[in-house]
C-alpha cells in the first residue's frame, strides 16, 4: 500500500509538472494534468490486477 501511495504521489506531482509547463499563460492545463494522472492510476490498477491474477494461479496449483 505504500508504494502505490509514493507511486501515485509521485506521478500527481510529475503531471501537474507537465500540466504547468505545457500551459503556457494559463495557470495550469487541467486536460494534461488530469490526463496524464489518469493514465499512472490506470497502469497502477492493471499492476494491481497483474498481481493479483498470478497469485491466484499460483494458489490454485495443486501438487
């Protein structure tokens, strides 16, 4: 749980970055910023779900 808080922590700052500096004399490109922070919380669920999916096939091996 802490890594995915430092990892969409991380990707909150990195796309309201990018959202400052791709809107030019606006305050901050909202579209960008959200966009961008979207997509990281998309990638840290299909993680999440990658994850998930291989312990239950690890679990459900039987010997």
């Amino acid at each position: 749980m802490k890594r995915l808080a430092v990892s969409l922590t991380l990707f909150l700052v990195l796309s309201l970055g990018v959202g400052l500096l791709v809107s030019g004399s606006e305050v901050l490109d909202w579209g960008i910023a959200g966009g961008l922070f979207a997509i990281a919380v998309l990638g840290e669920c299909f993680r999440f779900w990658i994850r998930r999916t291989r312990s239950k096939k690890r679990d459900s091996s039987s010997v």
